[in-house]
C-alpha cells in the first residue's frame, strides 16, 4: 500500500515539549483540508477526529477506499459546509495516517519507536496542531469542532488559546475522563499487549502484527460506542445464516459476527500501538486538575461562543458529563448554549445521520457566521 | 409579539444581560436582543422549541427551571425573566427563591386566578375555568399551583422581596398596581407582570 502520495504533511521544526517532560522538534503532523480559505482567512474550522479516526474528514477516504468518518457532517452544503468553511483536520500526534507516532522512526538509533515513543497527552496533541494555523496564516478560527476525544481537543485547545476561535462545538466528550472510560480502554490495551505477537510492541508492522489482541479491543470499544436499545432493534437475537444455534462456538448471532467483522477491518487500518497510546492520552485528561479542580478557570479569558451537544442514549459520555462542562462555562460568564439530542444510536450518535443533530450543527454554525459578518 | 411581552421589554433598559427561563421559541429573546441590544440567554425544556432557537441564532441551554437554575453564580445576569410558568412548578417558592439569587432583578408574570372572568365560570358554571391564559382542561393544564395577583403580591411581601413595579394586564391595556388598588386590579386583570428583587 502506497500511503505517502495521499498523505500531506506539515514538519513542525519548532521544538515542542511534552506532557511527560520529552521535548520533539522537527516532526510530521499530516492533515487534509476541504472547502478554500476565504481572502479574509475567518472561515476556517478545526476539525478534530475521535480515537480511531484520522485526517480524512470526508470524501473517500484515500488510504481506506470508505467514507470519510465525519461524511454525514462535512461536505459542500452539510452542516459544516464547505462551500463556506475551509475544514482542517489533522491526524492526532500518536497516530497511524502520517502523523509523529509509534511506528516512526527513532532517529536516536534507527528503530522503530514501538512502546519508546513517548507518551504524549490530549494538551500534546493541540500544542502540536496548533502550528497549522500559523502554516495557514490564520490569525483567528472561527470555530474548532469534535466528538468523543475530539470534544476533548476542542475543549483543551480553546483553554490553550482562548483567543483563537469564534465558536466551540465539544460534542459528545468530557473534561474528565471517567473511571469507566479508563475501564474499557484499559481493557483494550490488555488485549492487544496480551497478544503474543505484539512482542513489546516490536512487531513488524508489515510482517506480523497483534491483529487478534487490537481486534478484540475494537470489538470491546465498539459495544461501547452503541446502546442497548439499538443493539436489541437492530440485531436482537437474529442467528447469521443458519436455521437454528449449533451448539458450538463459531458465530451464531448476527451481533457477534458484526462485532468479529468490525475487529477484522479494524485491524487492517489502525495500528496497535498507537491504539495504546492514543487510550492513554484520553485517559490522562482531566482539564479540571490542569486548574486546580476548578474547571471554570479553564475557560476564564475566553470571549468564544460555546455550543455543547449530548446524546439521550450516549453512556460513554453522558449527558451529565457533558453538562458540567455547561455549569463551568456559566460560572466562567461564558456565552454557552447546549442541547441534548434524542438518538437511539449510543456514543456514535455524532458520527451518524442524525438529522435532528445535523440541523442544530448546521443553524449554530450559520448563524454564528452570518452574525459575524454583521458585525464587521 | 403579544402586549406581555412589549410589557416585559420596557422594563429592561438597554445593554443588559438577560435570562429567559422557559424562553419557548424565543420570541421575547430576539426581540430583546434586537431592540435592547441584550446579551440574552434562554432556558427551555423542550427540545423542539431548543432548536427553533438555535435556528434562530439564540443561545439557549436545554435544561429545567426547578434543577438547573442552579448552575448560574449568583447575580450573574441583570435580569431574570420568568414568563406564566411559576404556577407550573412543583415548587414555585424554590424557584422564585433561585430567579433572585441569578438576577440582580427578576420580571414574574403570572396568569391572574382572580380575574373576573375566571370567578364567573367557576361562580356559575361550577367547573374549572377556561380563558385565554388558562386555556386548559383540569386534566391536562401544566398549572400546578394557580394564585391570584393579590396572593403573588402578598407572598413577596411576606418574603420581604421588594417589587420596584407590578403592572396589571388587560388585552391592551396596562396599568400600575399599588396595595391601595390592588382588590380592583385583581379582579380586572388577566396577568400580572412585577418586577422584583431580593
């Protein structure tokens, strides 16, 4: 597989240092863009992707032939438009689609960094994103968007620079990541490092790879991402392609070999380290304690118009979570609205169509906009 | 835009932060904020009615009036705007008690139960009655604890909450009400509108 062509990349030169006390310099951060930036540079949008997503925000994604993970929200006339907004996405520090991660070359001895890469956190990822805006030449956002650890971006990259977009659109997330949350990723970090062939984290990635530990953890994750009720609506206890149960351990329920099937493509385009990595940066989030417990402070110097959008049926990151993140905002005087959305389809919801979360998206973003150049 | 919320618009001078609990479609909002220049916020319930919001361009937090006042420090805004909802709360004391630590002024406007109206078809038709602000049957109606502008006037002053203005409302016509004629506004008027502080 030629990945390299599809790939565009920015090398940071500047030095940057670490959560953990490592500094890096002169690093890839791959992105893509969508839409054209305006004369005016003030209709940007920086889009930041979820734990397994990267870059490729919509489209056809180049290096996996499929949608664009966020195809149902961007695109010329969505709800992020890009017949007016100029879209930015980059791929995580830590990732597997070209940006600085662990299956990189060490330059200190030539091998691959594996489990050597050091351990980077959500406050990482932003510090390093943001050196797309001065590649851009974008003094000002106007709004930064995400769900999942995307929101967690959002939120961290607003507090980092409180001055540097218009509008802020967490979705779906948390400023905390809870015991839960750290449950589940834990669980899927055991299963790909209890794979033998995961070796440490020495594996060859174009020889043997943990597929099977790196699938179970996807399987796992995934359950997480939907809800009962639309699990029960949409598999029930329906049998794959047989009559009756067999009385053995193949799959004989359609849900579990969906679950085998999504670990399966899984494996063929995420790589299990960075899967380790990337958990433990949304594992170590916690911007209350970045100010003393006290999350308004996070947000203190910020003038940014917030939109906050939770999911009814999202367990991952409830409602609750989400709505603290709304009670820090006012007790900060910040300009925050937030919705609920009514969906069956769990934590996934904001990955979905979704038409009543689409249309929220859509209208705060517009009018914001149109606002704006009212104002000018 | 109907009278109660010209009403309530001209008791709010101009550049004031403003909240709207139970702001509905934001009617009231986008007028406040095109007319008075407010940083106008809302509360709604309704999802729905959220989103007609949203489409509008307000800044409106889903959320209800008797759990998530809470979330604002105190006197954050300049004006807490409650619009014939505290009847329909489980407990309007609580909330009337939150509108004042959130407002540094709060504008209360209630649904008159001594209104004439309401006394003659009670009086004579011996049912529970029906006009244009209480449009509802006994079975479905939100109201929960329905009061008369002389019960609502009393309560504050029991709670040593000052009223700077209470108005009387009747279709079009407004007018001031003071404890010396308050027994007449009570029985003339279809909604009050006070403007209090604590």
């Amino acid at each position: 597989m030629n990945t390299e062509k599809h790939i565009k990349t920015l090398i940071i030169k500047k030095p940057l240092k670490l959560d953990c006390g490592k500094t890096i310099k002169n690093f890839p951060i791959a992105y893509e863009t969508y839409g054209s930036l305006n004369p005016k540079k003030d209709n940007a949008i920086l889009v930041f992707h979820a734990l397994t997503g990267d870059q490729f925000v919509t489209g056809i994604n180049p290096i996996t032939n499929k949608d664009g993970w966020w195809s149902y929200a961007v695109g010329p006339d969505k709800a992020i438009d890009t017949n007016k907004y100029f879209v930015i996405c980059s791929n995580v520090l830590g990732g597997c689609m070209g940006s600085y991660g662990p299956s990189h070359i060490d330059p200190s001895n030539q091998n691959i960094f594996g489990t050597n890469f050091p351990v980077i956190t959500i406050n990482d990822m932003v510090n390093a994103q943001y050196n797309l805006l001065d590649h851009f030449g974008i003094d000002k956002l106007f709004s930064i968007a995400g769900g999942s650890m995307g929101g967690m971006q959002v939120l961290q990259f607003i507090s980092n620079f409180p001055d540097k977009s218009e509008t802020v659109i967490p979705i779906a997330t948390t400023s905390s990541h809870s015991a839960q949350n750290i449950a589940f990723n834990e669980l899927g970090r055991q299963a790909i490092t209890a794979d033998s062939d995961w070796k440490n984290g020495n594996y060859d990635k174009n020889n043997t790879i943990p597929g099977k530990g790196l699938a179970v953890a996807r399987m796992a994750a995934h359950i997480t991402y939907l809800s009962k009720k639309g699990l029960q609506e949409k598999f029930g206890r329906k049998l794959q392609e047989r009559e009756d149960l067999k009385f053995g351990f193949d799959a004989d329920f359609q849900i579990e070999s969906y679950l085998r099937y999504q670990g399966s493509v899984f494996v063929e385009r995420f790589d299990a380290n960075s899967y380790l990595y990337i958990t433990r940066a949304m594992d170590y989030f916690d911007l209350a304690k970045q100010f003393k417990g006290n999350l308004s402070d996070a947000f203190i110097n910020s003038k940014a118009k917030f939109f906050i959008i939770s999911f009814t049926s999202d367990w991952l990151y409830p409602t609750q979570e989400n709505k603290e993140i709304v009670i820090a905002l006012n007790s900060a005087g910040a300009d925050v609205g937030f919705v609920e959305i009514k969906s069956d389809k769990g934590h996934d919801s904001f990955l979905l169509d979704v038409p009543d979360f689409l249309y929220a998206l859509k209208n705060f973003l517009d009018k914001s906009y149109t606002e704006k150049k009212n104002e000018e | 835009m109907k009278n109660e919320f010209k009403v309530i618009a001209d008791l709010i001078e101009i550049d004031k932060k403003v909240l709207d609990v139970g702001c509905a479609d934001g009617v009231l909002m986008k007028f406040l904020k095109n007319n008075k220049n407010a940083n106008i916020r809302g509360l709604e319930i309704s999802k729905e009615k959220v989103q007609e919001c949203i489409a509008k361009g307000l800044t409106v937090i889903e959320g209800n009036a008797e759990k998530d006042l809470k979330q604002f420090p105190d006197k954050s805004f300049d004006y807490v705007v409650l619009s014939q909802t505290l009847q329909a709360f489980l407990n309007p004391e609580l909330v009337l008690d939150e509108l004042l630590r959130v407002g540094k002024k709060a504008i209360v406007t209630i649904p008159n139960f001594g209104y004439w109206k309401v006394r003659f078809h009670l009086l004579f038709k011996g049912t529970m009655p029906i006009t244009k602000t209480l449009p509802d049957e006994w079975y479905n109606t939100p109201n929960l604890h329905m009061c008369t502008i002389k019960d609502f006037f009393h309560f504050v002053k029991s709670k040593d909450i000052k009223i700077f203005k209470s108005l009387a409302l009747n279709n079009l016509s407004t007018s001031l009400i003071n404890s010396g004629n308050l027994g007449i506004k009570n029985l003339f008027a279809d909604l009050g509108i006070f403007l209090i502080e604590k």
